[in-house]
C-alpha cells in the first residue's frame, strides 16, 4: 500500500519524552501529597489523556484531576516541554517522505500549542502541513475525535491512501474508529501485548522498518 498522507503521534513515536513528561507528573502529584521517586512508575502517563491517566493511576476524582493537569503544566512549560528529544533516524525519515510527496500530519493528545513549540524547538515543524492536538480547555482530547478532525481537512483524499502511526493503543483504536490503516511502532511507550490486541495492521520494531512501509 502507497500511503499518500501519514499522521504521526508525537510522544513516543517522534520523540522520547520520558524525562519531561514523568517529571512534570512527578511535580504534579507533589502538590497533592504524594511522592514518587521512581520516574520509571510515571511511564503510563505517555501517550494516553492527562485526566485519565490522573484518575486511573492516582484514583483523583474529575475536579482534582484537572487540577493535576494545571500544575502539571506549570512545569512542563517552563522545563518539561524541552527534557525530550527525537528519536534517531526519525529527522531522515521525515526528510524522505516530504521529498517523496507524501503529506505529513501531527496527530497527538497533547495540546496543539504545545505540540507546535517541541516540533519548531526539535527542528521538524517543517516537515508538517498541520500539527492537530487536543484544546486547553480539556476538549479533543480522544485519538478518535483528533483523526476525525484531519480527516475533514482532507476530504479529497481516499481513507486507504491514509495511515496512522502510533506508540500507544488509543494511535491505532483512533485510526481503526476512523476507517484508517494503522502502524504500530515497538520503540515507544507501548507494550508488546497492548500493542497486538489493538491489532494495527502494521506492528515495526524499528524507525527502518517504519521506513521500509511508508517509502
């Protein structure tokens, strides 16, 4: 299959943000007085919505997890945003299939505003016709509603020419609520199991292998 246009989701995918994100969740959770010193145990709060992850792993109730958002925020804009970095062989990649006249797209839950500063800090923002995420007032937060609005953009072209690719089963829940193909890739913040039983039609374990499917 000749893919015409590719969505990729930021967080894992294009980018490791284990430092900033499980730092500024570390910060977070101080607030309300807990403490987790291991970082590594902040590592399901990649990929998925802030909210939930909050209320799943922490058993806050709605309002306070909101607030967790908010001063989750407090960190991650002043340092969190930056304690990341791209992860090898994605700049090359990017570069191929812009060359190639493929149409490339950000499909991420974390907010727009925020997805637009780490690409033009980390050098990919070029490589991008539009950077979709969620709002910050806590709307467009799901895959499902942020492919769908793409998609709208993009009513010329045919959903098979159209593929996802994720870290994390909600990349590849979204694209399959979306009539869309999916790619699975291994070096994120998904497992092994979470990642079959989402059944993406593509699972590489490497950038070259993701290479080899969209090029």
């Amino acid at each position: 299959m000749s893919y015409e246009v590719i969505l990729f989701d930021l967080d894992g995918t294009l980018t490791d943000p284990k430092i900033g994100i499980t730092k500024s969740v570390q910060y977070a959770l101080e607030k309300f007085g807990i403490y987790e010193p291991d970082l590594d145990k902040l590592i399901p709060f990649i990929g998925p919505p802030l909210v939930e992850s909050f209320r799943e792993f922490y058993s806050l109730n709605t309002s306070e997890a909101h607030q967790a958002v908010a001063y989750y925020r407090e960190y991650f804009t002043k340092s969190g945003m930056y304690e990341n970095a791209v992860y090898s062989g994605i700049q090359e990649l990017l570069s191929k299939l812009s060359c190639g006249n493929k149409q490339l797209i950000i499909a991420t839950s974390k907010p727009t505003v925020f997805s637009e500063q780490i690409a033009q800090y980390f050098d990919i923002k070029k490589f991008f016709s539009l950077i979709v995420g969620s709002n910050l007032d806590g709307s467009r937060i799901h895959k499902t509603e942020i492919i769908a609005y793409i998609l709208a953009t993009i009513p010329q072209v045919s959903r098979e020419k159209i593929v996802m690719v994720g870290d994390r089963k909600h990349d590849i829940i979204g694209a399959q609520n979306n009539g869309i193909d999916s790619i699975a890739v291994a070096y994120g913040y998904g497992t092994s199991a979470e990642l079959q039983q989402a059944n993406p039609t593509y699972i590489v374990s490497s950038v070259s292998e993701l290479e080899q499917i969209l090029i």
